[in-house]
C-alpha cells in the first residue's frame, strides 16, 4: 500500500477558520422551551388554584390536541404527496383532478370546512342512502373527532401537495436530464436524484405547516370536539376566570408548538448535506 | 431620517392604544350583552338582521321606566359569563337563570321569568323517555348553561358543549348524539319548528328563574332595573310577552 496521505475534506478545515466554528451541539433555543415549561410548573405549583384545576381539567383535551394533531399530519403527508405527484402528472386527467382539488380546498376557510364536514356530510350521506335505500348509509352518523381529522387532512393535504410540488420543481431541469442521460429511468432519477434533494428542500415548510396544523386543530372546538381549546372554554364557563383558564391554554399550546419546532429544527439539521 | 420615522409611528401606535381608555363618557349608555342564538328569547331576525325577542322587548320596556339607555351587544354565551364577571358589560340580558355560583360573581335583577330544563329527543328514539334513561348516552348542552350542569349531574351520561344550542339540535337532527337537555320553553320552540324529528321526553325537572344580571360594581343599575321590572310586571307586559313570542 502506498502512503499517499488522506485528502481531508474541504468542510474540516473551514471548521477550523475563525468565526466558522462547528456551532454549539446543543440548539440554544431549547432554553426558550425550557423557560415554558419552568413558568408552567411555576404557575401549576405556586398557584396550585386555579392552575392546577385547569391543568387537571383539560387534560384529557391535551390528548384530544396531539391525537388529531399527529393523526392528521401524518395523512396528510401522504394525502399532499399523491396530490403534489397528481399537480405535475402530464396526464391531463390527473393534473386537473389535483389541480381542482387543491383550488376549492385552499379556497374555502378551513373553519367553514369543518363545520361542513361534521353537521352537512352527514345529512347529505344520509339522504343518498334514504335514495338507494341502503340503511347502513341512510344511517351514517358522524364520528367528531374522525370528521375532525379528515377535515383537517383534506385542507391541509391542499396545502402540502403545493409544497411537494413546488419542492420537486424547484430541482434544476438538469439533474434529471443528467440521471437520465446516465441511463437511469423515470422513477430511478426521481427516487435516486430528485426526491432526495426536494425532501431537504420541503422540510422548512413541512416543518412550518406541522406547527401550523396543531394550532388550527383548536377550530376543531366548534363541532363539538373535547379538545383542549374546548376543554379551556368550559372550564371557564363555570369558574368564570377568563386570564387563568387562557394563560394555561396559552402556555399548553405553546409548550406544544415549541417543542414541536425543536423536532423539527432537529430533522432539518440531520438531514442537512452539503449540496 | 427613516429611524426617527419608526419612532414616531411605535409611539403613536402605542398613544392610540392607551386613548380610547381615557375618552370622557358623555352619555351614559349602559351595554347590555346577550347571546343572540336562544329563540325566542333572544336571536337575531333573518330579515332584519336586528336582535329580537322576549328578553330585548322586555329590557328595551324595563330601561324606559328606569330612565336608561341601553344598548345591546350580541356575544357569545361563554364569554359573556367571564364578561360580567369582569364587568366587560354593565349588565346581560340573555334567560340566563338564577344560580348560587352565578350570583357570587356578579348582581342578579328580581325574577322574570319561569323554566325548567327538559329532555329532548329525536323521533324515532324509544328508548329515552326521562333524564333517568340518560345513563350510557351522549347528551348535548350549551357550554355554561344550566342544561349542561345537568347533564354533569347524570351518572354514566356523556356531555357534548357546543357553541350555541341551535348547533346541539342540529347534531341531534343528524342522530350523532342521543339527546339534549335544555330549558323548556326554547326547547319547545325547537320542536315547534321541527316536529317531525325532534320530541320530548319526560317533563320538566327543574325549577328555575331567569334573571337580568348586573356586574357587580354597580347596585345602583340593579335597584333601576328593579324598579322598572315591578312597573313593567304590573302593567302586565310579561303576559303579553309571553303571549307574544310563546
């Protein structure tokens, strides 16, 4: 073997260069999760009445939250994908489909979506059922916190299927000629070249629309799912204490979005290449 | 140049935000919420987009005795429970009943009106005929009413709230929940418009009365509306009210 000595990496030795030092392992924006947290236990402990109560109260509307949050973005992962895929497809059928789709979808308020789904679908499904005289349709009765989440997956696969598609486009024309002229087919240039560099691409807004989507999961609220929005409204109905109830709801939710946010920081930085 | 711009629009954005809490009040126009989705008491009229009802003719008669002007604020029913109890509003008008945890945070006007809860089912239940068979059922409320502390008071029964009660009789319309408990003479008016899906069941177990509340601050408003209560109520107004809109 000869001792020919290994070519370092150009990235080892710029770490070495003042002002470009490798940054702290540990993301400093954890301390601001901290800090929530700390003022919740605070607030829970040295207030024990009112702040325990609630915390006690809605508990169960906590889970309620996570459940629709992480059911729902996990659908519409795969729900934005077939649409993202259906939004470049040159089949016309396809793109058209996917295009009207995501059109009337971003076009109508999701709150105005829920309350469709949960106190329209139901009575439409059971008219069609009452016509074909089939009773296990004419008596279809809606599930809340099922409506709840494919509410939500409808709208928000509308939204993701814009971010994959614009994450693909935004890979140069000549990757893809370059993988094909390499004697890779279709599906092996998107597997191997395109959709490994548009994953990093869509992640910041995967990331934003996973934050997005646990705080729109409190319109929920309105059909008359327990979650913790609904939870905090009725706490509040019968000990009349509006500035508690809300501070803790605040302090819930954002102990979540936080939380959330450093998940996410920390599957971008993972998955962060040199290009 | 552009800094001291910035500066000057922070600072009267922050002036704008501390005026309207230091403009005078000229007339005194006492604000009186109510939660307009409770027909006949209080809801808004398709035509005129106006709040009517029992309860707004009855306080637009009561604040013309007692010499007040009055303006109505239509808000929502929990809301407007932490509104009085932080005197958001001078007082609320909205069959909101007499109860002991009410009347420690906020003032309560006499009496003028008498209800009772009552269950209500779909037609085509048979299994439901009291608030006794309510055990193992999903049964629907207004958040914060007196139906929905009923509810809370049936061992095994599950509460659904919902925003306002027209939502509560819609999802029983659709069969997604079993029943409702709410007061009588609403509920009756619901069935009135609906009589081939809605029903009651059982009678009216509860006896309770509707009074104006008043925030706290203010006993001299309640002793006003008092008087202009008993004036009305000796005219016989609640009468021709009650024939009106029951």
């Amino acid at each position: 073997m000869d001792e020919q000595p290994k070519l370092k990496p150009s990235g080892s030795k710029l770490a070495y260069l003042p002002g470009a030092e490798t940054v702290a392992r540990v993301d400093p924006w954890w301390g601001l999760v901290v800090l929530v947290i700390g003022l919740t236990v605070i607030l829970v402990t040295v207030r024990a009445d009112p702040f325990w109560d609630i915390l006690k109260f809605v508990r169960d509307g906590i889970a309620v939250t996570a459940l629709i949050t992480v059911s729902s973005f996990a659908l519409t992962l795969v729900v934005g994908l077939i649409g993202g895929l259906g939004r470049l497809a040159r089949n016309p059928f396809l793109h058209g489909i996917a295009t009207l789709y995501v059109e009337v979808v971003r076009g109508i308020p999701l709150l105005v979506q829920l309350i469709w789904w949960y106190f329209a679908f139901p009575t439409v499904v059971q008219q069609i059922g009452e016509w074909l005289n089939i009773s296990v349709i004419a008596n279809y009765h809606a599930n809340p916190i099922f409506t709840a989440i494919m509410g939500i997956t409808v709208c928000y696969g509308a939204y993701m299927s814009e971010i994959y598609r614009a994450g693909i486009q935004s890979i140069p024309k000549g990757q893809i000629e370059a993988a094909r002229s390499l004697g890779m087919t279709h599906f092996q240039s998107m597997r191997h070249v395109i959709i490994p560099q548009a994953v990093r691409v869509v992640l910041p807004p995967v990331g934003n629309e996973l934050i997005a989507l646990l705080k729109d999961s409190c319109l929920v609220s309105v059909v008359a799912v327990a979650d913790l929005t609904r939870r905090g409204r009725e706490f509040m109905a019968v000990h009349f204490n509006p500035i508690e109830v809300w501070t803790m709801v605040a302090l819930l939710y954002l102990v979540m979005t936080l939380l959330l946010a450093r998940v996410v920081a920390w599957i971008e930085k993972k998955s962060h290449f040199e290009r | 140049m552009k800094k001291l711009f910035g500066y000057v629009l922070i600072g009267l954005a922050l002036v704008s935000l501390v005026l309207p809490g230091c403009t005078p009040e000229t007339t005194e126009v006492v604000v009186i919420a109510t939660d307009a989705t409770w027909p006949p008491f209080e809801y808004v009229d398709e035509q005129t987009k106006e709040i009517v009802g029992f309860d707004i003719d009855l306080m637009t008669a009561v604040a013309e005795k007692a010499g007040i002007e009055i303006e109505f604020k239509n808000v929502a029913w929990d809301p407007l429970l932490a509104g009085m109890a932080l005197c958001q509003y001078d007082a609320a008008i909205s069959a909101m009943t007499i109860t002991e945890e009410r009347a420690e945070q906020w003032l309560f006007s006499d009496p003028y009106f008498y209800a009772g809860q009552i269950v209500i089912v779909h037609i085509d239940n048979t299994e439901i005929a009291s608030k006794y068979d309510l055990s193992g059922k999903v049964v629907g409320a207004q958040i914060g009413t007196t139906g929905s502390f009923e509810v809370e008071n049936i061992g095994g029964a599950t509460l659904k709230t919902y925003d306002d009660i027209g939502l509560a009789f819609q999802d029983l319309m659709n069969k997604q929940i079993d029943a409702i408990i709410a007061d009588n003479p609403l509920a009756l008016g619901y069935i009135g418009e609906n009589p081939d899906k809605l029903k009651t069941a059982g009678d009216v177990f509860t006896d309770e009365n509707y009074g104006i509340a008043v925030c706290k601050d203010n006993p001299d408003l309640v002793e006003k509306i008092n008087d202009g209560l008993e004036a009305v109520k000796a005219e016989g107004l609640i009468e021709e009210l009650v024939e009106k809109w029951l």
